[in-house]
C-alpha cells in the first residue's frame, strides 16, 4: 500500500488523494476562501455584539454603524451621495488639469461609441411621439 487517501474537501465538498494526514483542502484556493469565510464570520459576530453609534459627516445625525469594519461615515445614500459630490468638487479645485484632461477622455469615448447620435435621435423619437 502506498499511503495515499482519499478525503472529501471541506471547502468544495469534492474528493482528492493525498498521503498527508495534515491535508484537509483539495487546494490552496480551496483553503485560503475557508480561511476568509471563517474571519467574515468572526467579524460579523464580533460586530454583532459591539454597536458603534457614530455621528453623520454631512447632517450630523446620530446613526448606529451595522457594516462589518465600522467604516461608515454617512447615515443614509443621501448623505453618501451629498459626500461623493463634496469630493469630487474638491478634486476638481485641487485638481484642474485633470479635470480638463478627463472631460476630454469622456467626449473621446462619447464620439467613439456614437453617444450623441443616439440622444439626437431619441430626442427625435420623443418629439414625434408628442405630435
């Protein structure tokens, strides 16, 4: 007998050969998504027993954070939006070259897939619709 065995993968629930009792994954992709589902679920259950109460960025509202790292900074998509807007205001002042730089990206790939003939001609298809 030559030592090898067969186990049944926790990670896929599929079978492989090994001569290693210490083996219990059929792969190192196998082993390193069970080792990150069993961190997930430790930080769920850690976040669980622990209630950040944090205070809104934008409009100063008392909120509990539910996410799994406590990185939440806004009370509602509202207030995300609001905060991605100031931000990218503020880029832009910092910014300027790659602001004009990007505009430009943008139309480049508007005129390349054609963007304003199709608004030109749904606008079209709108105004005859009306009449």
């Amino acid at each position: 007998m030559d030592g090898r065995k067969i186990k049944v993968c926790p990670g896929c629930d599929g079978e492989f050969e090994t001569d290693d009792n210490r083996v219990k994954y059929c792969s190192d992709g196998c082993r390193r998504s069970a080792a990150l589902n069993k961190v997930k679920e430790c930080q769920k259950v850690k976040n669980k027993e622990t209630n950040v109460t944090k205070k809104c960025c934008i409009c100063n509202a008392v909120f509990i954070d539910t996410t799994i790292n406590h990185c939440k900074n806004t009370c509602s998509e509202e207030c995300a939006k609001e905060k991605k807007h100031i931000n990218y205001l503020k880029w832009k002042n910092e910014n300027p070259e790659s602001y004009k730089e990007s505009q430009k990206k943008s139309i480049t790939r508007k005129e390349k897939i054609g963007y304003w003939k199709k608004y030109r001609i749904k606008k079209r298809l709108k105004t005859i619709k009306k009449n």
